[in-house]
C-alpha cells in the first residue's frame, strides 16, 4: 500500500553495519585537526568593497596604521582629580610606558574640568585579535596598581573592546552544547515518558553536532568563509533543534507503524516512506534559505549562512540514516514502558489534539478571524521598531571598556578613542583639512601620517562612538572631503559601523524576497498547488512579524535594550520562515496524504489530531534551544534567541495548530487548486 520512495538503510544486518559505520565515520571527522579560520571582529560585518573597508587597506599599505591606543581613562567618579591623583597618573604613565609597542610615546591628558584624565597605550596592530588579551591584560593589572583610595582605572579603545568582545566566547561553545544538551534530554524525556528512548536520539543529534562543528572548521578552508564564536553558536543551535525535530518525526511515525506490523524494520521502512519526503523538504527549504546569505554584503550573515547550511546537511543525514539504523537496532523494548504493540489503537487519532481540530474545523471562519487579529495586535509594535547598537551598547553585562568608554565622553571629546581617518592626496590635504574643520561636530582635524602622494588625517567627533550623531557626522565628513578631494576616503570605527549598516539593509531588500522565493518554489513541487504554497507563506511571513513586534515590546520594556543590532531582523526573518515552514510541510503533507481518502476538512483535521503532539514538542523543543542563545551575554544571540524562540512557540501554538487548518476547512478543496485533489469535491 506505502509506495517506497527513499532508499533504506534499516534491516536486521544492514543495521548494525550503519551504526558501525556511523561511528568509525564520526570518530574519524573528531579526529581531524583542522582548524577553524577565525573572522576578524573588527571587520566581520563590513563589506570588502566599503569606502571604509578601502580606507583600512590603504591606510595599512600607507604604514600608516601600524599602531592603535589603548586608552587607559582614570577618573574619582565625578569628583575633581587631587594633586595625589595627578601624581598617581604621573606614576601610571611610566609604568605604562614599557607596555607600548616598538617604544612608542606614552603621555596623559588632563580634561578641561579637572576631572578625568587619561593615558594613550600605543599597541600594534600587528597582534591578532587572538594575542590582544595578553597586553590589554597587561595594560589593565598595570593601571590599577598603587592608586589612591577612590580613584579608578579603566581601559577602553578599540583593543580593549575586540578583548572584552571575545571574552563574551570564551567557554561559550561548552556552556552552549552543555545547555542545549540538558533541554534537550529534559524535553525528550518528558515527550516520550521513557527512562532510556530518549537517550538514542540525543546521542545522535550530540554526535551530528560535533561532527557539523569540525564540517564547519574544513568548510572554512574549503569555502574560504571565515567564523567566530557567534557563527558556531548559531550553527550548533541548528543542528540541535532541527536535527531533534527530524528525529522526532521519524520516531512518532515510526511508533504509528509499530502498531501496524510486527517486523520493527518494515515498521521503520514505511515510516521513513512517509516521513523522509517531508524532511528532506523541510530540511531542503533550510537549507536553500541559508545559503540565500552567500548572497549578502555582510560577511558576518554569508558565514551563518555557510556554517548553518553544514549544519542542517549533518543533521538531516544523521536523523534520516544514522537514527532508523539505531532504533531498530534496539527493537521495540526501547520504548518502554509504553511499548508500541501491533493492533493497538493509534491514540492520537481521539487524543487531546483530535480535539482542537475538531473545534477548529466547526467555526473555521471565527477560528480565522480570531487568529488574524491576534498577530496584527502582536505585530503593532513593529511602528516603534529601531535598530544599530553602538559598541558601549553590544553587552548584557557591561564590561570595562563600556564603562570606560562612558567615563571617557563625560570628560572629553566622544570619539577620542576612536578617532575617524581621512585620507586625501598629499596635494589636496590642505582643502580637505579647511573644508572637514568646518563640519558640525568635529572636534578637532590633525595630520597622522604621509605616504605614496597621500595624507592621512586623524578627526576626532564630538560624538561617542557608533551613535546616530556620530554617523550623521561621520556622512557630513564625507561629504565635506569628497567635495574638496574626489578620491578621498574616509575610514574608521563610526564610518565602518556606517557602512554595515547600509550593508545590512542592502542585504534585508535583496536576501529576504530571495527566501520567500525558495520557500515559495519548495512548497509549490510539494505540495502542487498555488494556493496552498501562497497562503502557507503568508502565514510564516505573519507570524515573523507578529513575534518581532511582540519581542521589540519586550525588549523596550523589560529588557532594556535600546535597539535591534543590524543583523537581527534578516536573520530572524530566515529562521522563522525557513524553520518555520517545516511545521507547515509536516502538516499538509500528511493532510495531502488523507485528502486521497477523505474531503479536505476531515484530512486537515485528522493530519492535525495525529502531527499535533509531535509537531508541539518539536516546536518547543526548537524554541527552547533557541532560547539557550540567552546564555552567551550578547545582546544580539539574545535578540535572535528571544525573536525566534518566541516566533517558534507562535507558529507551533496558534498559527501551525489553530490558524492554518481554519484557513484550509474554509477553502476546501480549493487549497489544493489547480492539484488534482482541487478537481474532486468535499462531501
């Protein structure tokens, strides 16, 4: 009756030889010593061709830039600086001084109001973002040392924010596969009631997520993408909740045929049949979606993209081959104590979600109504919704170079740690220089350096860094330059935080309509019908903005957080309807498979009463483990992990189990047009 469409690897010998198989193979890739190539934080989400990006390389090849401060920001918290602080800083300067590059010069500068002072560390930049936490250290233990009671030293800079950026890492992988680990087995064992079944799943997915890891670290030098810690997060995140949603797919349909035949390995044979087809699809339309970012100018979004598709390849491997394999090894004792037997009466057919479709597909009209209201209420906030976080903003906890950062635009100019670089031919430098003095918010223009015809100039804003002032400042400097030198470029912290800024809106306009076409185009050879794939999306798209909406109302009013970062909206976006539609494709594919049978209200409603629990736990358990990304104390995995997660919960609860089957019983077999099932009618 099950016509086989995928080949199997399960048998009473074949088994064995896959698991077998399974764990020479994933020995083997923990056992590469490939590393993984690293991003470099200072540049990972600006694009190559940037004016900023240009103005770095010719200032690097001018040997201009050789040298970067760390600056060490000394203050009474407020109160006026006593002639013992000054001594104090006296003293930190010549301590400090050995701890500059190449004998560099280190001298204080006192603010105006006599109450702060602070100390440039010239450090090369040379050093790798990777050997910054040794001087910055240095520097650090160094300025805190023989102070008078009440004064305080702090060190910021662009070296002491790359240091504190990474420290956010450190550990991050093992407390991240820890935690996700944990929810996982919390959540398997509550879904399958079972003291050991849940055990085999997560050892599969666990084990495709450290070989997804090492795929990932070759894929870097195969694919010349670089990572960090923020990509390997994402990537494991994936892996966890979509591969553990796979394996519950298989295993709920695996138990259905249980009680259907005796031979467990013909049971997982028809379940693979049934279940294989929507999760190559589901997994397919990831990812598809994922690598839409190879087609981004942010090289941050092409690296989640790269790392996340890995991902998803490992995953869906490992759940469609590597568990059937294991499963049937273990026979039916596995699901003890609740053991499938063949006869038994399938409880999800009057279980608690036959039910819920029951209701819905009574009042499919109110039903639909209701549940559009309740994402356009959601999605209001959406009007009040701003993004770009400046670097003092990029943390949870704040971490010393934010502090300093603070104390260093209370007392002097904002941008005098990172000054913005403006570089001009030599001939022109004079121009440039009149014509970038005389901009609002400039503080102050002085020459940094001359080479190969060209002018480096050094400008400090009045603005503190990676603020919407400092940006409006930093376009008037161009446009202030470009007038007086056509082939000026102007470079800097603001002007590359300026420039992925526009990167990540040129990508939201190019990259998310790209998704919704994937999806799109894999719902229409799924499931044949127009409408069907048509209102499918649309209902992924609403739920994307109904969980923005709600989550910016959260983050304004209970978590404090100024804005979205730049990345969050596209990739929310991604995971949401990407992962989102995997939901979808479990439902009205099986719904498909009843409507050969049964008028279209009775197959949405009985694909409902029988994917209901599954499709609940999966979502739950998805969102659950994109919550884990709470864990790590950066602002934006937080926004991603909350969006998501609550994007998730929205879709599996209300959109996924309430709204689409309300919508599919009020179109009947129209939601199959123009398929052959839209050509016979509901009776």
């Amino acid at each position: 009756m099950n016509k086989r469409r995928v080949p199997h690897l399960v048998g009473r010998r074949l088994s064995w030889v896959v698991v077998l198989v399974a764990i020479l193979f994933s020995g083997a890739m923990l056992g590469v010593g490939v590393e993984a190539v690293q991003a470099d934080n200072a540049t990972s989400n600006l694009p190559t061709d940037s004016e900023a990006a240009r103005a770095t390389a010719l200032q690097a090849s001018l040997g201009t830039s050789e040298y970067t401060p760390a600056i060490v920001v000394i203050d009474r918290d407020g109160a006026a600086l006593t002639d013992a602080d000054r001594a104090a800083v006296g003293r930190a300067v010549e301590a400090l001084a050995p701890l500059a590059s190449d004998g560099q010069r280190v001298v204080p500068v006192f603010a105006d109001d006599g109450k702060a002072a602070f100390v440039a560390v010239p450090l090369s930049t040379s050093i790798s973002e990777e050997d910054l936490a040794g001087p910055v250290g240095d520097i650090r233990s160094t300025a805190a040392q023989d102070l008078p009671d009440g004064l305080r030293a702090q060190v910021t800079g662009g070296p002491a924010f790359v240091v504190d950026l990474s420290k956010v890492f450190d550990g991050a992988d093992v407390r991240l596969l820890i935690t996700t680990a944990g929810v996982v087995a919390l959540l398997l064992l509550v879904t399958y009631r079972s003291p050991w079944l849940w055990l085999v799943p997560l050892t599969v997915v666990g084990v495709a997520d450290q070989v997804a890891a090492k795929g990932l670290a070759i894929g870097t030098h195969v694919f010349g993408f670089p990572t960090d810690g923020a990509v390997t997060g994402i990537t494991s995140v994936l892996v966890f909740g979509a591969g553990t949603n796979y394996a519950l797919l298989v295993i709920a349909r695996y138990r259905e045929e249980l009680r259907r035949h005796d031979d467990r390995y013909e049971a997982m044979r028809i379940a693979l049949d049934n279940a294989a087809p929507a999760i190559l699809a589901s997994s397919g339309t990831v990812v598809l979606a994922l690598l839409c970012l190879g087609f981004a100018d942010n090289p941050s979004s092409r690296s989640i993209g790269f790392g996340g598709a890995i991902g998803i390849v490992t995953a869906v491997v490992y759940a469609l081959v590597v568990l059937p394999a294991a499963m049937t090894v273990f026979g039916r004792r596995l699901f003890w104590p609740f053991v499938p037997r063949v006869g038994q009466a399938e409880p999800t057919r009057d279980g608690f979600w036959s039910k819920v479709a029951a209701v819905v597909t009574a009042r499919p009209a109110r039903v639909s109504l209701v549940g559009v209201a309740v994402l356009a209420v959601l999605a209001l906030p959406l009007a009040g919704v701003s993004t770009g976080l400046s670097d003092t903003e990029q943390f949870r906890d704040t971490p010393e170079s934010v502090t300093g950062q603070e104390v260093l635009a209370e007392h002097f100019p904002a941008g005098a740690s990172q000054p913005t670089v403006v570089i001009a031919t030599a001939d022109r430098a004079d121009a440039v220089t009149e014509a970038v003095a005389a901009t609002d918010g400039v503080q102050r223009i002085q020459p940094a350096g001359k080479g190969e015809g060209r002018a480096v100039l050094s400008v400090v804003l009045d603005a503190g860094p990676g603020t919407q002032q400092a940006f409006g400042t930093v376009t008037a400097v161009r446009t202030a330059a470009h007038a007086a030198d056509p082939t000026s470029l102007v470079g800097g912290a603001d002007a590359d935080s300026l420039d992925a800024k526009a990167a990540a809106v040129h990508d939201q306009r190019l990259v998310i309509p790209l998704i919704l076409a994937v999806v799109l185009v894999v719902l229409l050879l799924l499931l044949r019908s127009v409408v069907a794939a048509v209102l499918l999306v649309a209902t992924v798209v609403a739920t994307f903005a109904a969980s923005l909406g709600a989550s910016w109302w959260a983050f304004t009013h209970w978590f404090g957080f100024p804005a979205l970062d730049l990345s969050v909206p596209l990739l929310s976006f991604l995971f949401l309807v990407a992962l989102g539609v995997d939901y979808n494709i479990f439902l009205t594919t099986r719904a498909k498979e009843e409507a050969a049978q049964h008028d279209t209200k009775q197959a949405i409603s009985t694909a409902l009463a029988v994917t209901g629990g599954v499709i609940t736990s999966a979502g739950v358990l998805l969102a659950a483990v994109f919550t884990v990304l709470g864990v790590l104390p950066l602002i934006t995995l937080t926004q991603i992990g909350v969006i998501v997660g609550f994007g998730v919960l929205l879709d599996t609860l209300l959109v996924r189990s309430v709204l689409v089957p309300a919508l599919v019983s009020l179109l009947g077999r129209r939601f199959w047009w123009p398929g052959a099932l839209s050509r016979s009618h509901d009776r």
